[in-house]
C-alpha cells in the first residue's frame, strides 16, 4: 500500500507544489488539498490547516507544505497539536527529522529551492522512519508534554 501524503501550498508554493505531485504521484498516494488555482492572495495557514489536519485525522500518514520560504507555513503548522513540522532545505534534516524527532510534516520554501532538491528532499522525508531508540523516544514524549501544557 502506498503512503498517502497530505500537500498543500499557498500562491508562493504554488508552482513548485504541483511540479512535485506530478513527480510523486506515481510512488505515492498524493491527496492534493489545495491550493488548486494561482491566486495572489490566499494565504499559507489555510492550507498549513487543511495539511495538518489530514495528518492528525489519519487520512494521511506524511504532510507536505510549499509556500514562498516555507517559514510561514512551518509556523501555522506547528500550531496544531501533534504536528511536528520542519522545514528542511538540506537532505540531512530532511531524513534526520523524522528518524530522531517523529517529524510528519516537511515544508520547504520554493523561492529557496528548485524542483530537483525539492525532489530528493520530499524522498529523504517520506523514506525515513522514526527510530524509536530510547534517547530519542524520551525527547519525543517531552515535546508532547509541551504541547499538553497549559503555558
């Protein structure tokens, strides 16, 4: 069974989004939330919501953000509780993320890279597995102790 991945992107990701689904969707299960048209003024948390929300819901094991430097959307997506978002612009921390820190949604920047490094990025994110080893696991279960806190 393919893996289902959640992608969206605002006006800023737009382009690169869909380069990437076109690339992708013959490896995995691509579940495409938007935006579906250019417009220049949607705006990221909308989708950073609808991405992250089919990762929390189960209908999607991975999520995937694109919007102009990926940074907005990063923000947006951490702001619900049990995404662990990263943006990653190097192909270490976009493997590294998910094996040490259980990340489930990448967001890149798509006036930071080009489709290629997208590409190998998005594959180094969606092939890696958390590991599960005790240090790692300790420091999993206090990030979700942050989240639980009221502040």
């Amino acid at each position: 069974m393919k893996l289902r991945v959640a992608v969206g992107a605002d006006h800023g990701g737009f382009t690169l989004k869909n380069e990437l689904i076109a690339r992708l969707s013959t490896r995995y299960d691509i579940l495409d939330l938007g935006a579906h048209r250019f417009d220049s003024d949607d705006d990221y948390p909308d989708f950073a919501e609808k991405v992250s929300q089919a990762v929390i819901s189960g209908k999607a094991g991975r999520g995937l953000l694109v919007c102009g430097s990926g940074v907005g959307a990063c923000i947006a997506a951490n702001k619900v509780p049990g995404i662990r978002a990263g943006l990653c612009h190097d192909t270490y921390s976009a493997r590294q993320g998910v094996e040490h820190d259980d990340m489930n949604v990448l967001c890149l920047g798509a006036r930071i890279v080009g489709v290629e490094l997208a590409l190998e990025l998005v594959t180094n994110f969606l092939e890696a597995n958390f590991t599960h080893e005790q240090p790692y696991q300790r420091r999993l279960e206090k990030i979700m102790a942050l989240e639980r806190k009221k502040l």
